[in-house]
C-alpha cells in the first residue's frame, strides 16, 4: 500500500520533533556529560504533548465558534448560468473594442471581423437570454458550419496524404477544427 505524500511528510515532521530532541549527545566529548540533556528531553516532550492536547482539545471549540458556511447551492441553472457568461462576456468584448477603436481601425478589415464577430455574439448571448433567438436559422447556421468543418477535415487529410507537408503543422490546424467543432456544439446544442 503506498502511502500519501502528506503523510510522510507529517511522518517526518513528527519523527523531526521526536528525533531531535533524541539527538542530543549523551556526552560532548569522551568525559563531559551533555549539560541539562535530560531536563531539555523532558521539556521538549512536555511542549510536544501540551500542544497536541491542547489543539485537539481545542480544535472542536474552534470549529462550532467559527461555524465555517458550507458552500451555497447554486440558484441558477446550468444553462442559465452559461447564458449569463456568454452575455456577460459578448458585453464586455464589444465595449472593450468600440472603447479603443480609432479611425485607422475603423478600416482595418481585421479588427471589422473582430468586431462583427463580437457582436454577433453579443446579439446571439442577448437574444437567447431575452427567448427571441430564431432556432431555425440557428439550426441552419449549425448545419452549415459543421458541414464547413467537415470539408476543412478532409481538406487536411488530403493535404496529409501529399508529399511536402509537415505532419504537426497537419495536426495543428486538425486541433483548431476540432477546437470550433466544439466550440460550436457547446454554444449550440443539437435539437
């Protein structure tokens, strides 16, 4: 049977306590005895038994006064509670970029995905909290998308089978298909 990590660890500090005090000398040479060695192996003993009595008598004392709170229940649902994130999330991005957005951004064709996106999520989050989300042109949206992603897969294949290609870099963006597969089931459930 192995035995934990913090019980050894409690086994060595409590063999520390008893052994070092064990460990004073008999003797400091061949003929001078150790002075007060065993007024200073009592103390030790007293010190380590007073402490373990008082803590232990004290500790449920301790306990009842402090009266720790045990963990609230959550008072959300799961699906309300990602519901909230989401929208959460989707507020705080589309103040983040419309708050540090300058002139030569509003041409950059990056930072308008970026910020397309964010608000997509934002009206997406929005909608469903408030029930007026479309579900048929979501389940459309997701038909298509995993349909996307399923050519974008074979399209990897493909390029794996080809002479040329390195396999992590294959792999890489395989990874990034799965990881918006994901990302897609999780923020849209099936039916």
């Amino acid at each position: 049977m192995e035995i934990a990590p913090y019980c050894r660890m409690g086994g060595h500090a409590w063999g520390s306590f008893i052994g070092r005090s064990i460990l004073i000398p008999v003797v400091i040479n061949e003929t001078t005895p150790f002075p007060f060695r065993n007024l200073i192996l009592f103390i030790t003993f007293i010190v380590i038994l007073v402490t373990l009595v008082f803590q232990g008598l004290t500790l449920p004392w301790l306990i009842r006064k402090v009266r720790p709170e045990e963990a609230s229940p959550a008072t959300k649902s799961a699906a309300e509670t990602e519901l909230i994130i989401q929208e959460r999330l989707a507020d705080a991005g589309l103040a983040f970029l419309k708050g540090r957005q300058t002139p030569e951004m509003g041409v950059n064709p990056h930072y308008q995905n970026l910020l397309e996106r964010v608000s997509l999520d934002h009206v997406f989050a929005s909608g469903k909290m408030k029930g007026v989300v479309d579900e048929d042109n979501l389940h459309a949206f997701r038909q298509i998308y995993l349909d996307l992603l399923q050519r974008q897969r074979a399209i990897l294949q493909e390029l794996n089978r080809e002479d040329g290609f390195d396999e992590a870099q294959i792999r890489k963006y395989t990874a990034l298909v799965d990881i918006e597969e994901w990302k897609l089931r999780e923020r849209l459930p099936e039916g």
